[in-house]
C-alpha cells in the first residue's frame, strides 16, 4: 500500500534538506502541485537536487504542451532561482532542480559538501 506524503514547510527544513524527487503523476495538474516543492526557503534544499520524472518520455503521445513536461516549463518560466532541466546520463528521465539561490551558490556560505559532481558519475557503464 503506497502512503501518501504531502509537503509542507513543516517538512521541508534545513535539518532534512531536500536532494532527491521522483514524480510518478502522469498529469499536468498533479504535476503541478507537486513541483510546489520546489518553492520554499533555498536552505531547504541541497545546491542541486537530483529529479526523476517518471511519465516524461517513452510514449509518442507525450510532448512539450501537456502532462510533465508542461508542467516543467510553466515552473522553469515562473521561477526566475529555481530551474528543472534535462540532465540525460542513465536515463532521459533524469533532471536536475537548479537552487540558484542557494547560499552555496550565491557565495553566502561554502557549501558542506562538494556540489559538482559529473555527469559521468550517472552514465551506463
């Protein structure tokens, strides 16, 4: 039985910082919602955070005007410090939430822990 999880402030905090998302909606409004995530404070948040969206590609019916990807746009267009973009290593499915007003990558504090980390890290081997 899957539980269901919803996001709030209250859990999404410094002390648990964001790193990992996996979208599994299949709609753009679902989509939506969940991509909300994304909008709390920057210290929330790992400087990058890894994102897998399940109903992104693989089907000839999804595209750029509906579903996920939509959604992707719309949050990119709407959000002048946070993108989402494609980083294809493994899998096309695989993203990268840019924090852009991280305080590690503004320069407000050294980040804990290295923040690049290859692509090739990712890749089939």
């Amino acid at each position: 039985m899957r539980r269901r999880i919803e996001f709030s402030e209250t859990n999404v905090s410094e002390d648990s910082a964001l790193g990992f998302v996996s979208v599994d909606l299949d709609f753009y409004s679902s989509t939506v919602k969940a991509l909300e995530v994304l909008t709390h404070d920057p210290n929330c948040y790992l400087p990058a955070v890894l994102m897998y969206f399940d109903d992104i590609d693989g089907n000839l019916t999804l595209n750029a005007w509906c579903g996920e990807e939509l959604a992707i746009n719309e949050f990119n267009e709407a959000h002048q410090m946070r993108k989402i973009q494609r980083k294809v290593a493994r899998s096309p499915k695989m993203f990268c939430a840019h924090i852009l007003d991280h305080p590690a990558r503004t320069g407000e504090r050294p980040p804990a822990i290295p923040i690049e980390l290859p692509v090739s890290v990712f890749q089939r081997r």
